[in-house]
C-alpha cells in the first residue's frame, strides 16, 4: 500500500509539471517552437527560433561572426509511472507491481558550414535511465535501468542532402515495425556503425552496416559488447503533390534487412516492402497502408522461410466536432509448421520498437500472431487526442506456440484452439505546450482458450502515466 501511495502521489507531481511548464511559455512560444522530436540528432536549427529566452539561445549558438559554425543544445526529463496486475496472466503475488521510471537526455551538436551545402557535424546524446521498485519477474531490468551511457555519439560529412555518418546513433525503419530504437524503453535501443543516406526530387535511400549495442546494468561498461551484426538498405519513393479528390500512392519503400550473430549460428535475412495511400477529400482524409516481408537466412541446421504482413486503414471527419477518426488493421505472422526439423518458418522481427504493436500491454509478440484491429479517437481539446483501440489476437498455426514481443516463448505448443485472447487499449495525449506532453493510457487483456488451456489465465491490467519536458 505504501508503494501504491508513492507511486499515486508521484503522478499526480508528474501531471502538475506542465501547468507550471506552460505558464512559463507563454502563447507566443506555443505559437513559434516546432515540438521536439523523439530522435534528437534529425533536428536541423539552422536558425534560433523566434523570440527570446535563454531556452530559444541554446537552439543556435553561433560560434563564428559568419555563422558558419554553430552548435545546439537539447534534452528532455521523463517521469513515468505504471501499475500491473496479473502479469502475463499470473494471479501469482509476485505479478502484482507498480514502479516508476526517470529518464534524462541530454544532447550537443556541433555543426560547421551549411545545412544546403557542404558541412560536418559532430553530435553526442548522453543519457542517464533509472527504474525504482519493480518486483516483477526480471526485478529492475537493463530496460529500465542504464546509468550514465551514451545514447549516440557519432560524426558525419554531407552535402545537402547526403550524409556519412559513423558511430553510436538511433536508427529506424518506416513504421519502426522490424528496425527501430524503441524509444518506450527506459534505456533507448542504440546501433554503431555506418550509415549512408540522402536523397533526389522524390527519391530518398537510406543504408546502415553495424552492430547492435548492448545494454548492461551500472556496474559495468557496454563498450565493446556488440551481439549482432546488422545491415539494411531501403529505397523510398514519394509520391506526386495531390491534384484532387482522389486516391494517390504517397509513397512506396523496399529494404532489406540481414541480422547475424556474432557465433554466425543465426543469420535471418528479411526483404520486405511498404506502400502508402491517401485520399483528401474537402471534409474528410482517408488513408491507407500496406506493409510485407518474406524471411530467409539459416538457423543453425535449418532454412529460414518465414513471412509476415499488415493492412490498415483509417479516415478522418475533419468537419465533424472533436475530429473523430476510425481504423481498422490486420496483422498476420508466420508460425512453426510440422517441419520444423529442416525449415524454421516462425517469422522474428528483427529488432522492433515493440510496444507500438501489437497492443500497449506488451503481452503478445508478433511472431505465429494474427491481429484484428478497430479503433478510433477524438479530440475533445485542440491540444488533447483520445484513442480506443480493441484488439482480437489468434495463433496463425496450432504447432506453434505464443510468443512475447522479445520473442520467448509465452505459451509453448500443444495443439488446442487457436484463440490467445482479446486487449481493449485506451490512450490520452495532452501537449499543454510545444516543449511539453503528458501521456496516459491503461489496457485490459483477457485470456483466450489456448492460454486458459495451457496454464494461468487471470485477466492482465495494466496503466501508466508519464510527462515529458524536453528543450
């Protein structure tokens, strides 16, 4: 109960920052400051925002009468607390939890020349994630806690609109459904290497050969512990300007990706494309999406042939009070089939932002999962956005059995019905301000035949609640 209390009194201290925040921008810095990204390193402020403030300095330092040379200056504070109930289906008391987490960036990038021309950059984000009193299985994990790291220190030559960039740095694909940093993680995913990227007119291409960082806990350095090896390239090509009221491909991306471990006992190779469509019509936007990939490579004696895809779409009633939105998805995965002695066929993301799929629970994986999605949102506030979202999840085959999104085994195979359960996910998203956001949300997942066959099945609960300063 103590606990509980502490972690209630801190949200509550959590979701009072921004009254306190906004007041202190005014209308005039609402109006003027783009919101801070996710991925500090793709800022570009080749100019101080407009107005004054020492907050408004640090985007534009210039360092040379000619303005040629300037360095920048970011960060972020995030508090988040959560609470869960009957983790991963245990009524068990060691799966009743609620813990908080705190995590701190801060970033410098040094530019020299000109954002259209030629120019250098050196950037380095440091960050510090710590996690308090989580008794869950696992306790407080690298997830949760990484002190004093580096996020991304790395340096890179361009011109215009092609970079070379190398060293530790946040790397992401599309959706982020296969690649990403996965930013819902205390401590970020990170990636060293090469990176190779730019564009012309509607063409953009992106490549990257490196590593995957590990994390380890305070006591001990990550340096030099790289475990797989990963390469990809992707091709993206925008679509034209929209001319009407009509459907257009806004733009189509193939990749592929290779991830290999350092023993070269595993080695998956995905080739995959995604293909967007929108319609803008005068009272209403429609959009559409497709996203496919095929897997090939080696798992120790066995060939890889696994196979995964997703469609959704959604429309928007812009001249509707509140802004209503709806959508509805399907997501599939390949499972293990009877020849599991000679072919792996369980498709596994290589390394995915998890957490934006497949429900906010985090109970189920993608892999051997079919996913039926409905949902919609409002805004009830111009700055505030609610979203319900109700998901259906199934096995795709009875051989295989259900996964986690770090891809263990939740559920081992044993035949039985194919139905893993149902998750009902309701998030709200206040920005009081463009350097501030307030997130929170809860999800109830209910177990389906196949979990109520094969061990506990108590209903998971879960809720959060988490405030962002950033600069």
């Amino acid at each position: 109960m103590r606990r509980r209390s502490q972690w209630l009194l801190g949200s509550i201290l959590v979701a009072s920052l921004p009254r306190f925040a906004a007041a202190q921008d005014g209308a005039t810095a609402r109006a003027a400051d783009p919101v801070p990204g996710v991925a500090r390193a793709e800022e570009v402020w080749t100019a101080a925002p407009p107005g004054s403030g020492l907050l408004r300095r640090l985007k534009h330092l210039s360092l040379l009468p000619s303005d040629r040379v300037w360095v920048t200056f970011g960060g972020s504070l995030r508090l988040r607390g959560s609470d869960t109930r009957n983790y991963l289906f245990s009524p068990a008391a060691g799966s009743q939890d609620d813990f908080t987490e705190m995590r701190t960036l801060l970033s410098a990038d040094l530019w020299v020349g000109e954002r259209n021309g030629w120019h250098a950059r050196g950037f380095a984000e440091w960050r510090d994630a710590q996690g308090f009193g989580r008794t869950l299985p696992g306790g407080v994990r690298t997830n949760e806690a990484d002190r004093a790291d580096w996020q991304s220190e790395f340096v890179e030559i361009g011109y215009r609109t092609h970079s070379v960039r190398l060293g530790v740095q946040d790397v992401g694909l599309g959706r982020e459904r296969l690649v990403g940093y996965s930013d819902w993680s205390n401590s970020r995913r990170s990636f060293e290497g090469l990176r190779f990227f730019g564009g012309r007119k509607r063409l953009r291409w992106d490549a990257f050969s490196g590593r995957v960082m590990a994390i380890r806990d305070e006591r001990e350095a990550r340096e030099g512990i790289r475990l797989v090896r990963l390469v990809f390239v992707a091709i993206t090509l925008t679509g034209r300007p929209q001319t009407g009221d009509e459907w257009r491909l806004a733009g189509t991306q193939a990749y592929l990706i290779s991830a290999k471990s350092d023993a070269g006992a595993a080695l998956r190779r995905t080739f995959g494309t995604r293909l967007q469509w929108d319609r803008r019509a005068p009272t209403r936007d429609w959009s559409a999406e497709f996203e496919g990939a095929m897997q090939g490579g080696e798992l120790g004696a066995r060939q890889v042939q696994a196979w995964f895809g997703v469609g959704e779409g959604s429309v928007t009633w812009r001249d509707v009070r509140f802004v209503p939105s709806a959508t509805a998805a399907v997501e599939i995965a390949s499972g293990m089939r009877d020849d599991s002695a000679f072919t792996a066929r369980t498709f596994v993301p290589p390394y995915a932002t998890s957490h934006s799929h497949n429900g906010i629970a985090d109970v189920f994986g993608r892999t051997n999962l079919r996913e039926l999605r409905v949902g919609g949102g409002v805004r009830p506030f111009k700055d505030v956005q609610v979203v319900v979202l109700a998901r259906r999840f199934d096995r795709v085959r009875i051989e295989d059995g259900a996964y986690t999104k770090s891809n263990a085994v939740l559920r081992p195979a044993s035949g039985g019905s194919r139905s893993l359960g149902a998750e009902l996910d309701l998030t709200a998203n206040w920005t009081p301000s463009p350097r501030v956001r307030v997130l929170g949300g809860a999800a109830w997942v209910t177990a389906g035949d196949f979990i109520e066959q094969t061990g506990d099945s108590a209903p998971v609960r879960w809720a959060f609640l988490s405030t962002v300063l950033a600069f």
